[in-house]
C-alpha cells in the first residue's frame, strides 16, 4: 500500500561474455495472492555503464508513470566462476594451499566481509519428471545462494541429466541457505518446475 516504496535490495548479476547485455527491470503489484499487474518496466545498457564505479540512475518507467531509482555498479567478477569438473578451481593442490593459507586462523580479521567461498559441482539428476508431451523434459539447473544466481547449460529430451558442472560462489553471510532447483525448459514460455532442494550452509 504504497506509491513511493523502498526495497533497499542488492543483486549480483555475473556476466561472463563480452556481448553487450540489457537489464530488464519490471514492477509489479499485487493485489491478493492471484492478482498481479504489470506497473511498468524499464531497461538499462549494461555496456555503456563506467566501470569499477556506482552509478545513481532515475529510470522513467515505460509508458506508465513513475520512476525507479537504482544505484548500478559494473566491476570484474571475482569468486564466482563456472567450469567444467576437470578443471575446478579446488582440483589444483596449489590452489587449495593459497585457499587454505587465505583462510587460516591467523587471517581470520584481515577482511571481515571475506567469509569464504562455496564450491558446488552439480553432476547429474536422475529420474525427472516428464515435462513435455513427448515423455521427456529439457532440464536445466538453477543454484541461488542470497541473491546470486548461476544456471547450468540445458540437456534437451532427457530424464537423467549430466551437467558435469562446477559452480563457485563468493559467501557473503554464513547463515545463507543454498537453493537448488531443476526446471524445464519451454520455449518462450516461463519454464516448468520440476524440483528443488535448499541446503543451509551451516550444515556443510
């Protein structure tokens, strides 16, 4: 019940390409649990922003009224990566040393908001559910922890899935919970869900 609200929220968007990227912004209300309408969206050329500096933008929101005030900063990505299982980044023993070194007890205070990093290799699914009309579904693989977001590749008209993939993710507050979804993937339609799994880091 407001006109002029404020979220306060950060999101991580990781870009690993040179193409140039849009980001699309949408808000939407609410009226009850199944009403929802469209208040008006905007975009922002990701390309054209400086680098390694905050920019404070006011977006006029396409063909409706009202504005929404973001502050967007592009920088390099660090601690987030994606490879494939025969180079991950903890399969090197030289790399765990500095890893391990990095985090010793005697470097516990050197950076307070470097907690550490979750390493995640998202092998395969077994069993899907069928999706599609023809007894098979084109899943792929989500994994969110906070507001950080990586996806595997898609594994089209398959029930068992190999991905193969290592994901690794910067963590920012210990007490983050590591979400896991599998969904299909439908064309130009939302795709469908067909299973998730969260994992508190803490039970790691």
């Amino acid at each position: 019940k407001s006109a002029n609200p404020q979220w306060r929220e950060q999101f991580d968007f990781h870009y690993f390409s040179d193409r140039k990227d849009m980001l699309d912004i949408e808000v939407w209300r609410k009226d009850n649990k199944k009403h929802e309408e469209l208040l008006g969206r905007c975009q922002v050329d990701v390309s054209a922003l400086p680098m390694k500096q905050t920019s404070c933008l006011k977006l006029p929101l396409e063909k409706h009224p009202g504005s929404l005030l973001m502050l967007i900063a592009v920088a390099p990505c660090t601690g987030v990566s994606i490879s494939d299982l025969c180079v991950c980044p903890l399969g090197d023993p030289s790399e765990r040393l500095q890893i391990s070194q990095r985090y010793c007890i005697k470097n516990s205070f050197r950076d307070i908001k470097d907690i550490g990093f979750l390493q995640v290799k998202v092998l395969k699914a077994v069993d899907l559910l069928a999706a599609d009309f023809a007894g098979k579904s084109d899943p792929f693989c989500v994994l969110e922890l906070g507001n950080d977001m990586l996806q595997t590749h898609t594994v089209y008209k398959n029930l068992n899935p190999e991905w193969n993939k290592v994901f690794t993710f910067p963590v920012k507050d210990i007490h983050d919970v590591l979400e896991v979804t599998v969904f299909d993937e439908d064309g130009d339609k939302p795709p469908d869900f067909l299973g998730k799994v969260a994992i508190p880091l803490l039970s790691v």
